[in-house]
C-alpha cells in the first residue's frame, strides 16, 4: 500500500516522532523499582535532547523541513519537558522547584498562544526563536538531566559549598529566568500588534 504522504516519513519528522513516543517509555522508568532507573531516566532525556538539535540540523543541511515537522518539532519539545517536570517536583515536591518548573510551563504555554495568534495574522516572524531562547533552552537540558541523574548518597560536591543536585537546582532557576527574559523579548516584539485595536 502506498503513503499518501510519504515526505512526511523524512529522517528529521521520525526522530521527532521518536521523541514524542519516548516520553512515556521515561515516564515509566521513572517510576520503575530498580537500581539506576533515575540514570536510565536521564539517559533517555540526555538522548532526546540531542534527537532534537539532529532533526533540526539534519532538515535544514539536506532541505526537509516540512510543515508537518515545523508543528511536530515544538510539540515534541515541550511535551518531553513538562511531562519530565512534573516528575521532577513530584521527586522533589519543595517549593522551589514547584514555582520554578511553573514558571517554566507557564512561559512556555503564554509563547505558544502567542505564536499562534501572531501566525493567524501573518506576523510569526516577530516573534521567532532567537538566540536567547537557545541559550535558555541548553541550560534548561542541562539542568534536568543533573536533576534526573542524582542518586542518593552519590549527591558529590562539583564545587565547595555546592553538590551536584543543587547544581542542577541553580541551572533550572537560571532557565527559568532565562525564560522569563526572553518571554519579555517576544512579547515586547508583539506589543504593537497587540494593542492596535485594528487586530
């Protein structure tokens, strides 16, 4: 049987879907009672993180891009980080890590809708990824891997005064107000267009 669409099947859209179905299959190691299931867990993620920078590499080196990954790719995204989030304040229920992982989804949340308010009136190029976000988004990585990685008793200090869990702790809060800041850039970007009564 034929694909209807078979340049949906590109190498970047199925390590996107790859993603997309690994997110369940950490959830469950997450929660499963054997020796190094958090290391498992962080591997995972480790790997999906660089599934990400691969399929965007990938499709602009040999011209996949498509619409259907433009969608997938983002909804992947912040998929596997909030679904990874919940898991970490259900680990760590204190509340730093609650408000920092909710500032993290709400931000995420309030761009999105942004976003697709600002493509429905042909203006999404205001208010496109730069390089902020990216910087936000490595960090962000970064950080939930330390924070899925940790064992107890193997908490080792990377620096005096600071151990290797609260290195990830520090990395997420920086994240989060890396978050904040580049949400202030793109809503500055779109202010305009939102207050003309016009749109």
């Amino acid at each position: 049987m034929k694909l209807r669409h078979p340049h949906l099947l590109t190498l970047p859209n199925m390590l996107t879907m790859f993603r997309i179905v690994l997110v369940p299959i950490l959830v469950a190691t997450f929660y499963l009672p054997f020796k190094g299931a958090n290391l498992v867990a962080a591997g995972m993620f480790a790997v999906g993180a660089i599934t990400d920078w691969l399929d965007g590499w990938i499709a602009r080196r040999f011209g996949q891009t498509s619409a259907f990954g433009a969608f997938l790719d983002p909804v992947a995204d912040k998929l596997t980080v909030t679904v990874t989030l919940f898991l970490l304040v259900q680990a760590d229920p204190s509340p730093l890590m609650a408000v920092i992982c909710a500032i993290i989804v709400g931000r995420e949340i309030t761009i999105s809708a942004l976003r697709e308010w600002m493509a429905e009136i042909g203006e999404r190029s205001k208010v496109k990824v730069a390089g902020l976000g990216k910087i936000k988004t490595i960090v962000q990585m970064v950080a939930i891997v330390i924070l899925l990685w940790r064992q107890p008793g193997f908490d080792f200090h990377v620096m005096v005064g600071v151990k290797f869990y609260e290195l990830g702790q520090w990395m997420l809060g920086t994240a989060a107000v890396l978050t904040i800041w580049s949400g202030v850039i793109y809503l500055r970007a779109a202010w305009p267009i939102i207050r003309d009564r016009k749109n």
